[in-house]
C-alpha cells in the first residue's frame, strides 16, 4: 500500500484513495455476540465520564446520543447496542 497526505489533509492510499489500515481509530467490541466497530468510542467514553453521571439511565442516553452522531445503531439493535456500550463504559471506568 502506498501512502499519501500529511497531517493537515488526511492520510490515504494513493491507489485506491481508503483510508490506510494502521490510521484506522474504529474500536471493535462485541454487541449482541458480533463484533462491532465503534467509530470514536474512546472519545465518547471521555465525554461523558467528565460530565460526572451516577444515574446508569443517563450514563446510557448520553453514551447512546454521542455514539448515534458517528455510528448507524439499527433501532432494533439499540438496546444490544446500549448494553454493549455501558459495559465498555463501566470497564474504562474501573481502569
């Protein structure tokens, strides 16, 4: 694979214009027994452990709402999704 733009632009592969493999950010995790990619999951996870919630309903309604604006989340997956998520929330929490 040959590499193509700097920092300010975006890197790419100059022959097929993707997204090179080691610029990937997408964490997999497992929802509902498939793993998943979850575009800026460590930044979401960031964001709504600084607003400081003890209420497990609103810990997920926020992770849910920020992880909505960069993923698709099926609707009949939300709650598999919900789950997964608070899980992953709760584990970066304990670190």
């Amino acid at each position: 694979m040959t590499m193509a733009g700097d920092e300010k632009d975006g890197y790419y592969c100059s022959i097929c214009g993707g997204i090179p493999p080691d610029k990937i950010k997408t964490r997999r995790i497992l929802i509902d027994g498939k793993e998943t990619g979850i575009d800026h999951l460590e930044f979401i996870l960031d964001e709504v452990k600084k607003l400081h919630l003890t209420d497990e309903e609103e810990i997920v309604a926020e992770i849910m709402k920020r992880v909505r604006v960069f993923n698709y989340v099926p609707t009949k997956k939300a709650d598999r999704y919900a789950e997964a998520l608070l899980r992953e929330y709760r584990q970066q929490e304990s670190q």
